[in-house]
C-alpha cells in the first residue's frame, strides 16, 4: 500500500503504522466516513493558525491533531473497504491546505511572513516534483512529519521564551529540509506511470 516501502527500513513508521491501524479500525466500526476525517485534519490545522498567537499550547495540540488524522483518514478508508479517487484527492488537496496553515503558525508565532512563504513553497515543490518525476516510494527529509515538528516546536517554544526567534529557526529548518528534499528527488531515477493510483501515496 505504500509502493514498496518496508516500513521496517524506516524509523517509527512501522509503529505509527500500527497506531493507525488499530485508529483506523475503531473509526470505521464507529462508521465515520474518511472524508470526515481529512475534513476534520483541515479545521484542526485552520484552529492552530487562529490559536498560534494567543493560545500556543492550544494550536500545537491542534497541529497534533491535524496530522493524526492525515494518517487516520487513509487508515479508516483501507481498514473500512471505502478507498476511492476522490478520497485519495481530496486527502492530497487536505494535505497542501494543512501545509499551509502550518506555515502560517509559524508566521503566527513570529517568523517573517517571506519566510513562512518559502517553508510553504518548499513543501508543495517537493510534492510537486516528487508527482512529476513519479518517484512516490523516495522518501526525503521534507516530508509532512518534519513539518509537523516544525509548527509544535514553533507553539511549544512559548513555555520557555516569549521570543520571536524559535519560530524563525523553525521556519529556516524547514525551508532547509525542502532544499534537500528537492535535490534528493532529483538525483532520484525517474519512475514509470502510475496507474490507479495518484503520485505520492497510494490512493484511498
């Protein structure tokens, strides 16, 4: 389901794989519809960018909860039998939205907003790229777990200093990471056409 990919090749990925399968079961015996849940991933990742300034702790717990359902929204749609096109397009269109508004927390919690621009940019490239060049099983360091961490240590970063410049080395890591994501795909042999399936994750 993952083109290929040993999740036992991959630190933690066979573990969060676990947790969202196991997440996965218990929302589609509940019958909740997967779309609920991507749909679900986008408000909480829209409630961290309202809450970043005023409330940090609130929007890191709100990002958590953003990416836990990108992963739940797949796994129910797997486990449940409902894996369809438009899942898997709506799920790539959640993903880019929540990207996003994980930038603008960033920009929320202090970081410029030419800087924020560019993290978002890295990260819609490198999804990009890795659709054009059809290498979905290449695994870079710009992916949505490092993003992820870059937006909670952006909001976590309020407990222990008011200051602007945690956001800003956050949003500079990021922006990092997605240079070297571009140059990883890069060097990346060119793949065959995908059939049935959208670039970069196995349809849903």
């Amino acid at each position: 389901m993952h083109h290929g990919i040993d999740p036992g090749r991959v630190p933690l990925l066979g573990r969060w794989l676990r947790g969202m399968w196991v997440g996965g079961r218990l929302l589609s015996r509940a019958g909740v519809p997967p779309t609920a849940v991507t749909g679900a991933g986008v408000g909480l990742a829209g409630a961290a960018v309202a809450l970043a300034a005023r409330h940090p702790v609130a929007a890191g717990a709100a990002v958590l909860g953003a990416a836990l359902c990108d992963g739940l929204d797949g796994a129910t749609a797997i486990v449940g039998g409902r894996a369809t096109r438009s899942g898997a397009v709506a799920d790539a269109v959640a993903d880019r939205l929540s990207d996003g508004a994980f930038a603008l927390v960033l920009w929320r919690r202090g970081a410029p907003g030419w800087s924020a621009a560019t993290a978002v940019g890295a990260a819609w490239g490198v999804d990009t790229l890795r659709r054009i060049r059809r290498v979905p099983a290449r695994i870079t360091v710009a992916e949505r777990p490092t993003f992820t961490i870059c937006a909670l240590l952006a909001c976590g970063s309020a407990l222990v200093s008011p200051n602007r410049w945690p956001a800003r080395l956050c949003a500079a890591v990021w922006t990092g990471a997605g240079a070297v994501g571009v140059l990883q795909l890069l060097r990346t042999p060119p793949g065959p056409a995908i059939r049935g399936e959208r670039a970069g994750r196995p349809a849903r």
